[in-house]
C-alpha cells in the first residue's frame, strides 16, 4: 500500500498520510512485529542490501541488538521496503509472541 495515494482508498489515503507526515524528515524506520497471541517467532532484525557495516540498513540491524539477522526481500508496497527505497536506513523486527 505504502507509499499510498492521497486521492485513494481508505487505506491509500491513510498510507499517504503516514508516509508524506510521519516519515518526513526520517532517517531510521524500524518496523516491529510479533507474533501476536497465536504465534512465537524467533527474534530477528531483518535488513535492506548486502549484509556490510558500509550498509545503513545493515548497520541499523545490528545496533538494535538481536542475534539473529534476515535479508529482507524487495517487496513492493510494503512500508519498511519502501523507506528503504526512498534511502532511510530501514529494518524490521520479528519479536516473539
């Protein structure tokens, strides 16, 4: 969805705004998740790009401090990929249940 379409659905509207207000000025996104109630993941921090220090989305993988580090895919639409395009050092986190 993301970056959204201000002229679009709910949801597009909604994307457009988080991306063009929230995001504006950014230079670190971190993208958390869980497993909620029904799954426990392992902790990991998934990056951006090759798996270098030289790497900002890398870089930022590794400070947040999780052991265990995933090469995230280009997915299109999808809100961590998209910051990552647009050049802000993007992660995403998996975080138990």
């Amino acid at each position: 969805t993301f970056p959204g379409k201000h002229d679009g659905s709910p949801c597009e509207r909604l994307a457009a705004t988080i991306w063009h207000e929230l995001l504006a000025g950014c230079q670190y996104l971190i993208d958390l998740h869980s497993g909620g109630v029904d799954y426990d993941f392992l902790p990991l921090t998934g990056f951006y790009g090759p798996a270098a220090l030289e790497n900002p989305s890398f870089a930022a993988a590794v400070a947040f401090g999780l052991l265990d580090l995933w090469q995230l895919p280009h997915t299109a639409g999808v809100l961590s990929y998209e910051a990552h395009a647009a050049g802000l050092a993007a992660i995403g986190s998996e975080y138990r249940g």
